[in-house]
C-alpha cells in the first residue's frame, strides 16, 4: 500500500520567498549575509532521543536476524516506511531536480512532528516547536541505511486519526533485516498518520522495494510480493557509500546576472550551510525557503563574473579542509539572460 503517487511538495520561487520575508538562520545563529569570524563554527551538537535510544537496543537484539547496519552517524532509529511515486518535476524538498539525483534510491523526512494533530497548511520552514527530523531542509543530501522489520498483518493505511497497522499485528518474516541504502532528497509534510505522527517514518522511492539485500542477495521486490505492506523499519545516517570525486555544483533555473541560486550535490555528508566570499569577506548564504540543497549567493566582485564558495557539511565542518570552490557565471546568465534549465552545471 502507498502513502501516496502524488508529487512532492513543489519547490519554492523566488517571490514566494520574497512574499515571505523567510530568513533562513543557519550555524550557530549567524544571520544569512553577516559577516563570519574566522574561526568555523562548532560542529552542531547530535541530539539522542529516548525512541532511539530503544531502537538502537532492538537492533542490537536482531542482528542475528539479517545484515547489520553500516557504521552510523549518530542513533538508530525506529519507524514505519511508506513509499512514493517522484519527486516533483522541477525539484523535491531539497530542491535538487530528479536527474540530478545522485542515486535511484532515496527518501523523504517528514517535515513536522505534531502526533495526532493533522493541520494543513502548516508554515514552513517549520517553527521549532513542532520541527521534524527534516530538520528544515538540514538533513538534505545525507545518506540513511534502512533495515527491514516486522510486517503489519492487515492493509496498513495512514489515514489521519485512523493509527497504524489498526486491528493487525505486527510479525516477522524472511524479510527482515534486509537493508538499502538511499539519499535524503524529499520531504513529507501531509497532514497524515505517517507524517505526522510516526515521527521517525522514511518515505521511501518505489523502486527501491525491489532493492533491498539480504546477506548480500537481493530479496526480490517487496511490493509485488506483497510484503512491503508499509511495513516497520530502522534506520541511521551514515557517510555516503563508496563517495568518489568531490561536490558538484549548478545554477538552478531563473539564475541571472542578479540572482544567483546554487544547487550542491554529491555531498560526502549533507550540507549545514553554505558560505559565498564577497569582497575579500565570507558571508553565510540564504537557503532557499527550507530547500537544503539549494542556496542563494553573490559574486565575489562588483563585476559579478566570478563566484567563490565553501560548504559546511551536517557536522558543522567546512569541507574538505575549508577547499573554496571559485567557478565563473555561465553565459546562460549573463548580460540581461536568464537560465531556463533546471540545472546548469558549472565547472571550478
């Protein structure tokens, strides 16, 4: 059973950023464009909660029952998953369009956490109160392992106020353990029982259900099996597997002389933030609404020719020993032209 074909929330414009007054505060409560010390900030803090506490011992306990995890990046978490159709076309939540996605598999985090309160509409990026492990886009462009458990003995619906697995049970079976590894690259937001209340929930791309290995075999789709069924599930950030080259970097569309969006992809570890050098100075970039991915920045001269950035990953470090990445504006955006691709590679 689906959570839903639909697309994925859109991407956010420019005017409807504006329309907003967003202001984006990233590293340390540095407002976007102040200028930086010279110091990187401190890595940000991993916050452990108790519901992961538990499924980090559960899955101590059932290690015996399939593959382990690959090394974490912080707890172990417990949840159900769904799955869905795409991303939407121009971008999912983390503002990265599908071919640009560096892997098939990926997922989706829900973007609020208000168990049992099903509101549409609610702001984003989300207050602090009610925040999700979406993170407000922070968790863009990391690497999750997802780990098969028991499967729900009925139809397994997400309708709002309705629970999960109701009136079934939950069991094991041949399947669990199996694991996949997939890239955050969406969000889930709808006012639903997966996410809304199941706070640790993936919502997880279909194709992927006929990608999970078992002892290094794959297991078969799950889906046509019949024993997907939006069934539980453990999961943890982990490094990108088998990371070759470095960052990749593009324009997004509608990108011109005056308005500069920057797309980042292929992430060793997510994307804390973003800096843009501006007159000899580093000044933190504006994320775009809460698309992780996607940052806006100024040239480093008046002529606005040339650009030079650096990133921070989940950790709070700058990458790669703080490399700076320079590259020069493409004719697409140039003069009075603007960009009308979705992306457009850059070259530094």
């Amino acid at each position: 059973m689906s959570h839903g074909s639909r697309r994925r929330r859109p991407l956010l414009s420019k005017p409807a950023i504006a329309a907003a007054s967003i202001l984006t505060v990233v590293a340390a409560g540095t407002a976007v464009g102040a200028v930086l010390p010279d110091q990187a900030s401190a890595a940000k803090a991993a916050s452990t909660a108790p519901a992961a506490e538990s499924a980090a011992k559960k899955a101590a306990q059932s290690a015996a029952a399939g593959s382990a995890l690959a090394p974490a990046l912080g707890p172990v978490y417990s949840g159900v998953g769904t799955h869905f159709d795409k991303t939407g076309d121009a971008g999912g939540g983390c503002g990265v369009p599908p071919a640009q996605i560096e892997s098939k598999d990926f997922v989706a985090l829900n973007v609020y956490d208000t168990p049992g309160k099903f509101e549409a509409n609610l702001p984003r990026p989300a207050p602090d109160s009610i925040r999700g492990v979406w993170d407000n886009g922070l968790n863009c462009g990391r690497w999750v392992e997802i780990k098969l458990d028991d499967f729900c003995s009925v139809a397994n619906g997400g309708a709002a106020g309705q629970g999960i697995c109701r009136g079934g049970t939950w069991k094991p079976d041949q399947y669990n353990g199996a694991t996949v590894k997939a890239v955050v690259t969406d969000s889930c937001g709808d006012p639903n029982e997966w996410c809304r209340s199941d706070r640790n929930h993936l919502d997880i791309a279909r194709g992927s259900l006929g990608r999970f290995t078992l002892g290094g075999s794959p297991v078969g789709d799950l889906e046509t099996m019949g024993r997907w069924n939006n069934r539980k599930i453990q999961w943890s950030f982990i490094p990108a597997p088998d990371y070759k080259g470095d960052i990749k970097i593009g324009l997004a569309k509608d990108a011109s002389q005056w308005y500069t969006p920057v797309i980042i992809t292929n992430l060793p570890n997510g994307i804390h933030g973003l800096e843009y050098q501006e007159n000899g100075v580093w000044k933190q970039a504006r994320m775009t609404g809460d698309n992780g991915q996607r940052y806006e920045i100024q040239p480093t001269t008046s002529a606005r020719t040339s650009f030079t950035l650096r990133v921070k990953d989940a950790d709070g470090k700058l990458l790669n020993g703080g490399r700076e990445y320079t590259f020069k504006t493409p004719a697409c955006a140039s003069g009075s032209s603007r960009c009308t691709d979705l992306y457009t590679p850059v070259a530094y």
